[in-house]
C-alpha cells in the first residue's frame, strides 16, 4: 500500500471513531486532521521529488 494509501486509511478511522465516541468527538476530529496534513505533506514532498528527477533527467 503506498504511504500516501496509509495515511488516508489512518485518518479515515480517526474520523469513524469521532461518529462512534461523541463525547471525544472533537479529540478524534483533531486527530483526523492531523492525519489529512500528514497526506497533504506526503503528497507535495512526492511531487517535489518527482519534479527534481525529471529536472535532473532531462
């Protein structure tokens, strides 16, 4: 599974347990955003490294 697969699937289940936990549904919410900017995070470090290859590639 690819790292980016992994983070989504770590937020998503963060954000189930908020619908299941209502009174730490704010705790769980707060988690699963912490996991959406680890993706967004993962995601750009990925396309700056796969900008450099093809800058050096070319």
């Amino acid at each position: 599974m690819s790292r980016i697969a992994e983070i989504r699937n770590q937020e998503m289940m963060y954000r189930e347990r908020a619908l299941l936990d209502t009174e730490r549904k704010e705790f769980w919410l707060a988690k699963a955003d912490e996991w959406a900017q680890r993706a967004v995070d993962e995601i750009a470090l990925q396309f700056r490294e796969s900008n450099g290859a093809s800058l050096t590639a070319g």
